[in-house]
C-alpha cells in the first residue's frame, strides 16, 4: 500500500523547509487535563474494552446537551484510538470482502481502509461549481445490487463542505431504500465558522437507523498526540464493531481517557480562542489565492481550503513539487479521488505564514505562467 498521502508530504515539506501550515492546533495541555492525567498514572484500573464507562457516560451526556440526541453509554458508544482507528475498525467489521462502498468525493483518505476491509470504493464526484454539495443523482446511479454502504465525511476534507440537513436527509432516504449501511466520519465538528451549521447524522436516525458514526476527539479538543476518539451506532452494528476492535487494539489507555473526561467536562476558553480565529485565517488565506489569480470556494468549514490550479497547467505529483518549490505545502486533489488540478492547503499556521504563504502563491502564478 501506498503511505497516507498527508503524513508523506509533510515529511518531505520539513525537508524543504516549507512554510508551516499545520492543520489541527497543537495546544498545551491545561492544567485540569495534566491533573487528570498525572493522577491516573498513578493506579492500576480494571481494562474495560469500550473505554471507561465514565468517559462514554460524558460523552452520551455530551450529545444529548448538544444535539438532543438519547444516547445508552454502555451500548452505543465506544472509545477507540482516535478516528482513523475507529474507522478501520468499523469497516472491517461491517463489510464482507467483496462489497462495495459509494463514496462522495473528493474525500478524505479513505481509500486504504476500505480496501483493507476487502471492499471496493466506488467515488461519486462532487462540483466546485455546486459549492462541492453531494451530487444526489449521481451518488443514486453509483448504487448496484454489491452496494452495502455509503460512507460520508462531514465536514468534508479536504473541501470544507457540509451537508445541510435537507442533503444529509436525501442520502438517508436513499440508503433506507436500498438498504444500506451510512458510515460517516464526523472528525471536524468543531471547526464550522459559516453556513448553516453542523448537523450530525445520528439527528436524522429516525429517517434511518443503521447509521455509524466516528469522531475524533483528538481534533474537536486539539489534542492529537493523545489519539482517541469514538465510535457511536446503534447496539446491534457496535456490538459487532466492538468484538473487532477488541482483535485490534484490545483497550485504549487509561492516560488518553482520563484527559477526554478531563477535556470535555472543564473549562473550553482555552479552546474557544484558538478556535475562534480559524474563520479570519481561512479569510486571510482564500484572499491570498484569489489575489494570485486563482480561484477557490470559500469552505464553511475545516481548516483546510481546495484551490484550483487548472490556469497552471500542473496535476498531482507535478503540482505537489511546484508548491514545495516555492514553500507551500498542499497535497493535490486526486489523492482525495478529487480533481488533480487541485490542491488542499492548510491554515492552521500563525497570520505571518499565511500571508508568506499567499506571496509564494502569487510568485508560483507569476513563475509558471511565463
């Protein structure tokens, strides 16, 4: 297999010396999660296989003081090692080799776990100039009597788009006609600056039940070196999930569980204010690709933003090696099953950088367009 695309080039962007542009904000720990942490590490706890019933008694309570959803903590909800772990783990225990899953696109890196579970993603392409919506009919015609799931990414990476309620509804319909399977990885709740807003899919269950739901934590509270997150399904597919993550990872830490609980019950202002920039930062960055003659659809959500560089006459590879020329770090679009004339570029990094980074957009226009 080939190497997760976003862990590759970041690798060879420090190598070049590019420009920071880090996603998900690296934040220190507060004291009130380095004191939950720091005393837990002192005792020996019973290996619970869900994760703490503490923590999914947070969590259920989480989501019903959020979104009004009634959540059973100990049948609906399991922790697991952030959500790209959830998400494999889910796969392979709700697919048969063999099955195909249809897949809105460009999307996130889903393509290796699907293909691990033994399935085949079928990518249904979205438009820029349709603000990278779901394109319904054709999410319809991709469907085959092989067809078991459909698997979202809401908000989506690396586009930003995400799913009004009305779309989500529609893809529910579908897949209650059909039978289907909804996965959806709902990573980047927390990062909506506009538009109507986050919707999860677990608000429309009465639509439809059999919906699987992954989420990381890691990302909402900006500790990714903790790696934890959860997945949250009805009993009947989380029991089955379960016994699968039990052959994969058995538990997850007691150290990372404990600054969950510690993280989603203390105070958030240490959260709010990093938080609160991202819409301006987003602004700051879409300005500086507009200036540079390209064009971009301002995403509602995320941290990431998909420029085309069409005017260029660069794809994939190709495009990737001329933005680290000049500094800018961006992965193209195919290995989001998106169009290769585009790249997503980040803008998680400080103003300073960002505005470096517009410049060097603007000298990449102005040195390949001679």
């Amino acid at each position: 297999m080939e190497r997760l695309p976003a862990l590759a080039l970041a690798e060879r962007a420090r190598a070049r010396s590019a420009v920071p542009l880090p996603g998900v904000p690296a934040l220190p720990m507060p004291g009130h999660v380095l004191d939950a942490v720091r005393e837990v590490a002192g005792r020996v706890l019973p290996r619970q296989s869900r994760g703490w019933p503490e923590l999914r008694r947070i969590l259920a309570a989480h989501l019903g003081d959020r979104f009004g959803l009634v959540v059973d903590p100990d049948r609906e909800v399991l922790v697991t090692h952030g959500a790209q772990q959830g998400m494999s783990v889910v796969l392979r225990a709700l697919l048969a080799p063999g099955d195909e899953v249809v897949v809105p696109a460009p999307t996130y890196f889903f393509d290796g776990v699907v293909r691990m579970a033994g399935a085949r993603p079928v990518y249904v392409p979205s438009r820029p100039d349709h603000s990278w919506a779901t394109d319904l009919a054709a999410l319809r015609a991709a469907v085959t009597p092989a067809t078991r799931a459909i698997l979202l990414c809401n908000p989506v990476n690396p586009t930003g788009h995400t799913p009004a309620r009305d779309e989500l509804s529609a893809i529910l319909a579908l897949a209650a006609e059909r039978g289907l399977l909804v996965v959806s990885d709902e990573s980047y709740a927390r990062y909506v600056h506009s538009g109507p807003g986050y919707t999860p899919q677990q608000c429309l269950r009465e639509e439809w039940p059999d919906l699987v739901t992954v989420t990381s934590l890691s990302k909402n509270y900006a500790f990714t070196p903790w790696r934890i997150g959860y997945v949250h399904a009805p009993a009947h597919l989380l029991e089955r999930v379960h016994r699968a993550f039990e052959w994969d990872a058995i538990n997850v830490g007691d150290a990372p569980q404990a600054a969950a609980c510690a993280v989603l019950t203390g105070p958030q202002d240490w959260l709010d204010v990093v938080f609160s920039t991202f819409r301006r930062r987003r602004d700051l960055l879409c300005d500086a690709i507009e200036a540079a003659g390209l064009s971009v659809v301002r995403p509602s959500a995320g941290i990431f933003v998909f420029p085309d560089f069409s005017v260029l006459g660069l794809r994939g590879r190709d495009l990737e090696e001329a933005l680290l020329r000049h500094g800018v770090p961006g992965i193209a679009g195919d290995a989001f099953q998106g169009p290769a004339a585009h790249a997503r570029l980040l803008y998680g990094g400080t103003e300073a950088d960002l505005a470096e980074a517009g410049q060097q957009l603007a000298a990449l226009v102005r040195d390949e367009r001679r």
